[in-house]
C-alpha cells in the first residue's frame, strides 16, 4: 500500500474516532438535558443565554440530531479506512466521493460563518488530493504505475 493511502487511511481513523466521539458527547448531553437535573438546566440557561429558548425536549432533539452528524461521519469515515486495505477501485472512489461530500459540508459550514471549519475542509481537500495521485490510483486499480513513479509493492521494477 503506498505512504499516500495510508496517510489517508490513518487519518479517516483519526478523524472517524473524532467524529464518533462527538456525536456520543451531544447525545450524552442531549439526554442530561432532557432528563432534567442540573446539568440539564445549566444547559437550557446556557441556551437562552445564547438566544435559543428551548423547552428540555426541543433542546434534548436539537443535540440529539447535532450529535448525529459527527457520528455518522464517524462510522462511515471507520468503515471506509477499514476497507481501504482492500485493492478495489469502488472502496477508492467512495472515499474520495465521501471527502469531497465532506468538504462540500465544510464549505457550507464556512460560508455560514464557522470558521472552524477551515483545518477540517484542508485535511478533507488533502485527503482527496492523495487519493487521486498516480500512485494510488494505480495501486487501487492493480495495475504498474506510469512512469516516472515509484511501483507498489508487489510490483516487478522490470528486471
């Protein structure tokens, strides 16, 4: 497997662990929220405080389904770089049309004002860029790579 896929690879690990974390903190706190308590008031005052007053059950559906979106970035991004060991051009294709879908996110995200969303969109954009390089492609479509590029492992240098 070239350095280029694997690079991908460990950072949709990375970035899928992140994203599975995420997702089950909103849910956790959606759930303080709705069962009350006091954690779930600070949460509600805090909403308030911010403009958003919500009923615990408004509130506890909007972190629930906030949460859901990291989440299922994360089993996706973890099922995919699991499958990236795999030579298939469809498991190569669906990461790069998941990226770019990712990046689409992030540009919206952006557009809308949250410029926190620039360090992800740059690994998003890098991560299809590697994708896409000569070497990769060639190693998922199992075939000799052009020339002028080092051959995959496996691969006879043509002695």
């Amino acid at each position: 497997m070239p350095g280029s896929a694997v690079t991908v690879r460990v950072l949709m690990f990375i970035g899928g662990a992140c994203g599975l974390l995420l997702g089950l903190l909103f849910w956790a706190i959606a759930g303080l929220t709705t069962a009350g308590g006091r954690v779930g008031q600070e949460v509600l005052m805090g909403m308030q405080n911010a403009g958003m007053p919500l009923s615990a059950a408004e509130a506890g559906l909007l972190l629930g389904v906030a949460g859901a979106i990291p989440l299922v970035y994360g089993v996706v991004s973890v099922v995919l770089a699991s499958l990236l060991g795999r030579r298939s051009v469809g498991v190569m294709w669906a990461t790069v049309i998941f990226q770019a879908l990712a990046a689409l996110v992030l540009i919206i995200a952006l557009v809308n004002g949250g410029f926190g969303s620039v360090i992800p969109l740059f690994f998003a954009v890098g991560m299809i860029v590697l994708m896409v390089l000569p070497i990769t492609r060639a190693f998922y479509e199992d075939r000799p790579t052009e020339p002028g590029y080092p051959a995959p492992p496996g691969y006879a240098t043509g002695h």
